[in-house]
C-alpha cells in the first residue's frame, strides 16, 4: 500500500517541484514584482559598478585631486559635464570617485555593525533571562544616545580619519541590529524545530547556527539596506561639519560643505553631490522597502 | 417521501439522470429550501496557475434542518461556506457560474450594500478560531451589541440590553459582558461568537468547524447548545466538518465533498447505513472502532488530488479501489438511489443502485 | 528479549512553573511504568499537563523532582552531556507536522541532521544509505530527497517527523499528538504506520493525545490525566468498558460516534478546566464532578489499584 501511495505522491510533487522551490527564492521572486524596488536595485548595481570602476575611468592623482586654478569654477559644459570646483577640478570625475567612498563607508561600517549586534542580539534572545536583561539595557544605553552625535563624539574624541568614522558608525549601528537579531530570534527560538533539534541531542552552536540563523535573517537583511543609506547620509553628514572624510578626498557631504560658500553664483557645486546622496540614499530605501515586503510572510 | 423504487421500474439504462434530476428539482420547488446553491463553480486565479475550488457544488437546506458538509482540507468546504456568505477575496477568487438561492432570492446577484445587510441578518457564520474572530480591544457585550445595531438600529442601549439575553442564552452570564475576549477561555469565546451570530435570528447558521479547536467536553456542551437553539429558533444549518461523530449528533442531512463537488448526499441513515460511495466508504473506515480495538484502520490511500489539476476523470479515481477504466476517462454522472440519496459514481447504474450492494461486501 | 521487562519506570515526577500567581502544578506527583514494546496512551483536555509529562521525561523540560528511571539509569540524574548522549535512545513526535520542521533544511537535511550530530555513519554516502533506508521505511519517496516541508503536504510532513525520529534507531519514543493536524484519511495512513514500526522495531510508545477513539486503537494501557495527575489509569480495554472516575465517564461519553443507531447518554460537564496554579490539596476535579461528596473538598484522593491494573484516584471507590 505504501508503494502506491508514494508512486501517486511523486507524481504530485515533481509538478509543485518546478513551481515553488525556497523560501527566500519566492522573496526574490515577490521583489521582481515591485517596481521600486527594481528601480533601487539597478541604481545600487550601477553605484557599485561605478564604484569598482573609478580607477579605471579616472586617475585619482591626475582627476580627482590635481589642482588647476586656470579652470576653477567653470560652469557645466560640455568639456565638464558638472562644472569644476573653486579649485579646477572636475566635479563629475569626484562624484564618481565619491561613489567609491561613500559605498566602502557604508558597507563596512554596516558589516561591522551587523556582526557585533547580531551576536549580542543572539545572546540576548537566545539564551534569555539575565543575559538578555544585561545586554539589552547595555543596548538602551546606546540607544539613547542620537547616532550622529554619538558618531561626533567618538571622531571627536579619537581624531577625524575614515578608519574613526566607520569606528563611529559601526558603534552606532550596533544597537539596532541587536534588536532585529534579538527579535527574530525570539519569534524562532519557541518553534518547535528547535525543541526537536535539541531532542535529538543537538548541541546549542548546531541550534543557532543551523537553525536559528538561517530563520531569522530576513529582517537583518532588511535592517541592513536600510543601514547602508543612513550610514551613507550620517557620512555625508559628518563630512560636511568637517568630522568625517578629509580633503582633498572627494566625499560627497565635503564637498557639499565647500560648495555652500559659493551657492549663490555657483549653484551647481552644491546641486550636484546634493543630487548624488540623494539618489543613492533614495536606491537603497527602495530596495529596502521593497525587501521588507517581500520577505512579510502576511504577503504569502 | 415516494418509496424508492417508483422511478426505478421504467428507467432500465443508466441514461436516465436528467429524468431524475428534473424529478429531483421540482421536489426541491415543493419544499422550504433556506439555501439552495447550484452548480456553483469557482476559482482562485494565481499567476501560476488555475485553482478549482468549486466545480458544480450543490447544496440544499431545507428550513430548520442541519446539513453537514463533510470533507477533507482543500475539498471545498471554507470556499463554499465564504461563497454563501458573499465573503471570497476577489482576486483571487473568481465565481464563475452558478446560483445560490438564499430564502429564494439570488444573492450572487446582489449588491455590495445589499449584501451588507444580508450577512449577520439573515445569514451569519461562526468560525473554527474563536480567538481570531473577536474584537481583542472592545467588550464583549458591546461587540455583540455591534451586531445587534447595526442590523436592527435599536440604538446602542437597546442592544448593549438584547447582547446580555443573547449572552444567557448560550450560557454566558450577563454580567461578564463587560470582559474582554482574552479573559475567557476557548469554550466561552466560541459561545461569545455563536451569541454573535445567532444575535439577528438569521435564517441560515453556517458553521466552519465550529469545534475543532475545542476540547472533548467542552465540545459536547457547545454542541448541546447549538443543538438547543437551532431547535427552539427554528434556524437552519450548515455543519462543516471533518468528524462523522459530530455529523452523526447534529445532522439530518448530509453532503459529503470532495475536489469540490458532492459526490455523495442522503439523510443520516443514507450515509451512515447505505453507504454508497468509495470515499464515504475510506472516511469511515479511516475512524478507528470504538467497540471493536482489533479491526486494523483501513485508510483511503495516497492523497486528495491537486485542485489546480484535477484528474479527467472521476477526481476520486486515483485513491479508489473500486476504479474501473471508464473511472480514469469520464466524470461520473448523479444517480439517485431513493428521493433523497444520490451519489456520483461509475459503479452505479440503473441496476445495481437500488440495492446498492457494491461496496459494502 | 523479555516482553515483561520494564523499560521506564517514572517515580513520583513533578514539574512546577513558577508564575506570577504561584507555582503552576503541571505536572503533580505523576508515577506509572511502562513495559517494553507496548503503548502508553496518556488523554486529557488541553492544559491537563500531558504535553509537560512527555517533555519532562525526555528531560527537554527540567523536572522540579522524582525520578525517571530509563533502563535502569535515572535519566533525571544524568548531566547535559550524558542526557545528549542519551537522546539516541529517547525520541520525541510532534504534533504540528509545520512548525517541527526547520522550514529551510530539506527532506533529506532534516532526517541526516541526527546521524550527524551523533556520528552515525562513518562517511557522508554511507549516511545518505541510511537516510534512504529510513525514509523508505516511512513511505517517504526518493523523489522527496531535496524537496522543502513546506512544498509538502501534513500526512507527508509528519512522516519526516518520525522518519527524524527513528533515525537514531530510539528504543522509546513519546507521540506529542502526532495525528491531531491532520485530515482523517491521512491520520489513518500515519497510525497504521507508526503501528507497524513499533512491531517491526520493537518500539515503546507513550501516546499523548486528547482523541479518545485513537488512544483506544492504539494504546495497550491509558492513563487519564486531569490538572496534572492520573486520575485512572487502566489496560485500555478495561478503561473503555468499565470507566470508574466520573472524568474519565464524563470524557468517554463527551465522544461524538460516528454512528447514528448507537445513542448514548451524555454526561455533560459543569465549567471548564481551570489552570492548577497553587491547588489546594483536595480533589481537583470536585468542582466540575457530579457524584461530589464532601470529603472531596477536603482532602486529596490517591491513585488506588481497584482491581489487578486498574488504579483510580477517587475517594467514591475506597
């Protein structure tokens, strides 16, 4: 009886098979529907792209960072599609090399950040009780404190160069992360899949890296695109007080910050990197968004 | 009721269904149906595929009278009990074609506003979760009373007064009314969600399981209870369920669906003593024997067919032991064996029906 | 092997959860043995603690006190690393074939997962024999191998539970449920399965499940659990013909038959199960009983043996 039963079964499964396959690819497949979030990810492709690129396009000696007062402040033509600087330098080429930065700083910090806060949020969720009391006030306490001024106070206090900033940034992110991690975790940890992994005598490193982890890490991933824009902005922010990239390295908030002396003739200088944190910050909130949809089970 | 014989005498071929059905409905014009649902057929439209969750579903109620709609998950019972209650989301769902007669009116035929009146007043439904089917911020004597005004339009005070009558009735003190849904346990809220729907005297209860979630003796005093009201209110019934034993205590009529059609319906003693159909068959001996520990299960083999892709044939053919060629190749036609039992299957003809004899060897 | 010989023997267990109102008793001086190759069924409303007894004697809840003696060893003795050595012999089912299953590991992940961590098979191909073994022999197709739970139905799901489950080659097994999510036709399917294993691997079952009709099929003895205590317990041919606790009378004839010639009277219980935090020490069924007397109300009855295995808790029988 068995037999024919698994023979009618197979027949049925082979065609779900070809429909449905994991989880996550059924996210994906949810997010190819959202316009916007298509929209956000082809910019964050193209950022990047541009990013690995800069070198090639551009010689940072030569482009970026040359100063040429015979051709300071030329408005965009078509020689300089942007304009150059009160210091000759095109600002097309430094926007494009901004990329680079802006995208290293972004994604470190936020690496650093998501590890550090998704081990406290497993100690926290996981094992719970003191634990969890003790590192989610220690988080509070973080959390209490804006970010940014947070971030002002540690390149203050350490000195202003980029490995402080994304020091800075990452301490800032780490906090949130804690929560998302520690929140996952508490929506997993109760399933009974783990009680049955722990019936067959799993150990706990098994538990969290085998089934906990994989289940929790939708809204991680959500958290750090989201992330990754606000530690963009938070960048471009402390640059432009002065805290964060030093010149002549081409940040985006630097040279938003000089342009703003000369926004009255020369507009462009600020429009220009204006535009570029925007678009980028604006590209990966879509997608973002669009991840945290798709991964919503109530989509399903 | 004609014996059954009557109409067997000059129809020898199995050709004859469309005499029969016509005999059949015209019976149905005599009597007072509360629901009538006919050949109704509907989809779920996903972008992959086509769900067919209804395929030329009939029902009947007769007023007063319980029927049990009797399946497994994915059969069809949710969507048809949503179907009468006008309630199918849409997309994804899609009624294609059919009828539902409901006090003799068409409701498929009705307005979004019209059939805003219709549910609760003359047709409500209670759910398998009580828990999700109440307001967990309002009390409960108001969310009764909600009901109760909306339909009547008594003004709030009137119906705060009615909910608590409402509230002893199904055995719930009146003054616990002013509780919320969280301070109750399983059993009371789902008496809280019968006081609900029952509020408006509605003509027809429709009942999705209405005690799954409960426990053996809380279950028997719900039941108790519904059994009490629909009798002294003259309500008739539709009684979703997977448990033969419910449908044995609170049925008079039973349908039993599969892949979205009746492929059986008879009184009580129809389904339960003359069992015709192989898969009424595999449901009860799928139930282990209460008197008898020794007889071994005998269950329906393999699996409820794919409702996206149904067999050709007969839907059931793929689990029946009794398939025969014609099974895999031809939907099987209605066949009536008395005025009130028929079942959809080849293994019936003008012949054999009467004694019915086939399965139950 | 012995078919008399006692394979666990559980000895006046309790657990206690502390909450904010008291010490809940879920599970309260609980005592019974359990021979090899036969079936325990334990039945109870939910709350009545039956799913703590089974955990606590797997030791995936801590006992607050009293032995549980597997083979000889008082598993409730053993330190964590000795009980996960352990948990080779002692396996659990669980009821929800959705959520005991890791919605991101494949069939065939989720079945090798044990051999695994208990380092079964010396290499990974002779695993994958064992894995294919196994889930032939819960009607599990090859086919399945790489396919996810959720593109699976319940019957099929539940038979990776217990595939999981016998993977260890487990000499006792404790069944949370492991029918009550699924249709009946299927249901049917995984009990005639799970019966055929236990002949065929000479399997000790303890069978919680609030389904009386199946307890009665499956089972060789019952115990009646109510607030955390056996009120009854009894071989289950004995228990379903002459029931002598009014709650376990009450339960049998709460059962709806599937049989319209066969009315029965139904006794009907007053109120519901109430939560056993801090219970006085009387009877705890007394409020809801119909044969109440007074010394219900004031003292606790104990589990008595009325007849050769047949032990009730209730004052109306001494």
């Amino acid at each position: 009886m068995n037999k024919e039963n698994t023979i009618q079964k197979n027949s049925n499964v082979s065609k779900k098979k070809k429909r449905k396959k994991g989880e996550f690819s059924q996210a994906v497949k949810r997010l190819s529907k959202r316009k916007s979030a298509i929209i956000g990810f082809v910019i964050i492709i193209l950022l990047i792209l541009l990013a690995i690129f800069a070198d090639v396009i551009y010689d940072y000696e030569e482009d970026i960072i040359k100063q040429n007062i015979s051709e300071r402040l030329i408005s965009p033509c078509a020689e300089h599609p942007f304009g150059t600087d009160e210091l000759g330098r095109d600002i097309l080429a430094r926007i494009i090399y901004g990329t680079r930065i802006s995208l290293f700083i972004g994604i470190t910090a936020n690496l650093i950040s998501m590890v550090i806060g998704s081990i406290f949020g497993i100690i926290a969720g996981y094992w719970g009780k003191k634990s969890d009391m003790i590192v989610m006030r220690l988080m509070d306490v973080f959390l209490a404190i804006p970010g940014l001024l947070l971030a002002i106070a540690i390149v203050a206090a350490l000195g202003t160069s980029t490995r402080n900033l994304i020091i800075a940034l990452s301490i800032s992110g780490i906090p949130p992360y804690a929560r998302v991690m520690r929140g996952a975790i508490l929506t997993v940890r109760d399933v009974e899949y783990i009680e049955a992994a722990r019936a067959i005598g799993a150990r706990h490193s098994t538990i969290i890296l085998g089934h906990i982890l994989p289940n929790c890490m939708a809204p991680v991933i959500v958290n750090a695109t989201l992330y990754i824009a606000a530690v963009i902005a938070a960048t471009a922010g402390l640059s432009f007080l002065g805290l964060g990239i030093q010149a002549p390295m081409p940040e985006w908030g630097a040279m938003l910050s000089t342009g703003r002396t000369y926004i009255r003739q020369y507009s462009y200088m600020t429009l220009f990197p204006g535009v570029a944190i925007m678009i980028t910050i604006l590209a990966f909130n879509l997608l973002g968004d669009g991840l945290r949809d798709a991964f919503d089970p109530r989509q399903k | 009721m004609m014996p059954l014989i009557q109409d067997k005498s000059n129809n020898e071929s199995s050709k004859d269904e469309g005499i029969k059905i016509n005999m059949e409905k015209n019976n149905n014009k005599q009597k007072d149906l509360t629901l009538e649902m006919k050949d109704l057929v509907v989809e779920y439209h996903t972008d992959e595929e086509i769900i067919h969750a209804l395929n030329g579903l009939e029902l009947f109620i007769e007023r007063g009278k319980t029927l049990g709609l009797v399946g497994e998950t994915g059969a069809g019972k949710t969507t048809a009990a949503l179907s009468i209650m006008q309630l199918i989301a849409s997309p994804p769902g899609v009624i294609k074609k059919g009828s539902i007669f409901l006090n003799k009116e068409n409701i498929l035929q009705k307005s979004k506003a019209e059939m805003g009146k219709i549910r609760g007043k003359d047709v409500s439904m209670i759910f398998q979760d009580p828990m999700t089917a109440l307001n967990p911020v309002i009390t409960i004597e108001k969310q009764i009373a909600e009901v109760i005004n909306h339909h009547s339009g008594c003004g709030e005070k009137k119906a705060i007064l009615e909910a608590g009558k409402m509230m002893e009735l199904v055995g719930i003190p009146s003054n616990r009314g002013v509780e919320y849904p969280h301070q109750f346990s399983g059993g009371m809220r789902q008496r809280v969600v019968i006081a609900m729907a029952l509020a408006c005297n509605p003509k027809l209860l429709i009942a999705d399981e209405p005690t799954t979630a409960l426990d053996v003796t809380i279950q028997a005093q719900v039941l108790e209870m519904m059994k009490n009201l629909k009798e002294s209110y003259g309500t008739s019934m539709l009684m979703i369920t997977h448990d033969l034993g419910i449908v044995a205590e609170t049925c008079d009529t039973v349908s039993i669906i599969y892949a979205g059609r009746i492929v059986e319906h008879g009184t009580l003693e129809d389904i339960f003593e003359k069992t015709l159909h192989p898969y009424t068959e595999g449901l009860f001996n799928s139930l282990p024997n209460m008197e008898k520990r020794d007889v071994p299960l005998k269950p329906i083999k393999g699996l409820m067919s794919d409702p996206a892709n149904l067999p050709s044939g007969c839907s059931f053919c793929p689990r029946c032991n009794y398939a025969k060629e014609i099974c895999n190749t031809e939907k099987p036609k209605r066949i009536y064996s008395n005025e009130t039992h028929f079942v959809e299957c080849h293994l019936y003809n003008g012949n054999n029906i009467a004694d019915g004899t086939v399965i139950n060897q | 092997m012995n078919k008399q010989e006692t394979i666990l023997e559980v000895n006046n267990l309790k657990k206690y959860f502390q909450t904010p109102l008291g010490p809940l008793h879920a599970v309260d001086d609980v005592s019974f043995t359990l021979k090899r190759g036969k079936t325990l069924g334990v039945v109870g409303e939910s709350g009545c603690g039956k799913s703590t007894m089974g955990r606590t004697i797997l030791r995936l809840l801590e006992p607050t006190s009293g032995e549980v003696i597997f083979e000889g060893n008082d598993l409730s003795k053993l330190n964590k690393e000795e009980i996960r050595k352990k948990r080779r012999e002692l396996q659990i089912v669980f009821q929800d074939p959705f959520s005991s299953l890791n919605p991101r590991k494949t069939v065939s992940q989720t079945i090798m997962e044990p051999l695994r961590i208990h380092r079964i098979e010396k290499n990974k191909r002779q695993r994958q024999e064992k894995v294919r073994e196994i889930m032939e022999v819960v009607g599990l197709a090859d086919r399945l191998w790489d396919t996810y739970p959720h593109e699976l139905d319940g019957g099929r799901r539940q038979r990776i539970g217990i595939a999981r489950a016998l993977a260890l080659n487990p000499k006792f097994i404790v069944c949370d449920e492991p029918v009550s999510a699924l249709d009946v036709s299927i249901q049917a399917q995984i009990l005639n399965l799970m019966k055929e294993l236990q002949k065929k691997m000479g399997l000790t079952y303890m069978f919680i499940t609030h389904d009386l009709s199946v307890v009665n099929y499956f089972s060789d003895d019952i115990a009646v659990m109510y607030l955390g205590k056996i009120v009854e317990m009894a071989p289950a041919e004995v228990l379903f013909t002459n029931p002598v606790h009014p709650y376990t009378q009450a339960l049998l004839s709460a059962i709806p038959i599937p049989n319209i010639k066969k009315k029965k009277e139904r006794i009907l219980l007053k109120g519901e199960i109430t939560s056993p935090i801090a219970p006085k020490p009387i009877c705890r069924f007394c409020n809801r009983c119909r044969n109440v007397i007074d010394r219900c109300s004031s003292e606790e009855p104990q589990l008595i043996e009325i007849e050769k295995k047949h032990y009730v808790s209730c004052f109306l029988t001494e």
